[in-house]
C-alpha cells in the first residue's frame, strides 16, 4: 500500500514505522488485527514504548478476522508502564 500526496507516493509502512518512532501518542483505529501486521510492526511498537509513547489501539472482531494471538501479542509482550 501506499500513500498519495500531491506529488509524491510513500510506502505505508515505511511511513508509519517513521511516524511511530516520533510520536508521544500513537492511535490505530484498524478494522482487523493479524499477527503478521503485529509482527511487521513489533521493533517499532518496542522503541516507542521504551521513549514513553502512549499507544491506543481500536479494533472489532467482525467476522473473526482479528486474530486472538495478535491480540495476546499486543497486550502481553508490549505492556506500558
């Protein structure tokens, strides 16, 4: 996926690994949560909460899309303090 602007077009990714180790406060609101997503973005989850950033996620398990070890991933191995 990419990012369109005026002029030029982003990876996504690339865009919001960049975006998450800036911010104070990082909110996904993300229809589906997978494990592979969770895992792209783990080194990156890791840096901001050792920076102190807050991090807010909201999903739903439409159609039991959502995968519950992503969810575990998430809530466990990137607890804040």
């Amino acid at each position: 996926m990419n990012i369109f602007t005026n002029e030029k077009q982003f990876p996504l990714l690339i865009e919001m690994k960049e975006a998450m180790r800036k911010s104070k406060n990082i909110n996904f609101v993300v229809s589906f949560i997978k494990e592979s997503g969770v895992n792209l973005l783990k080194s990156d989850f890791e840096f901001a909460l050792n920076e102190g950033a807050t991090i807010k996620i909201i999903t739903s398990d439409y159609l039991n899309i959502t995968e519950p070890n992503a969810l575990f991933k998430l809530l466990f191995d990137f607890k804040q303090n």
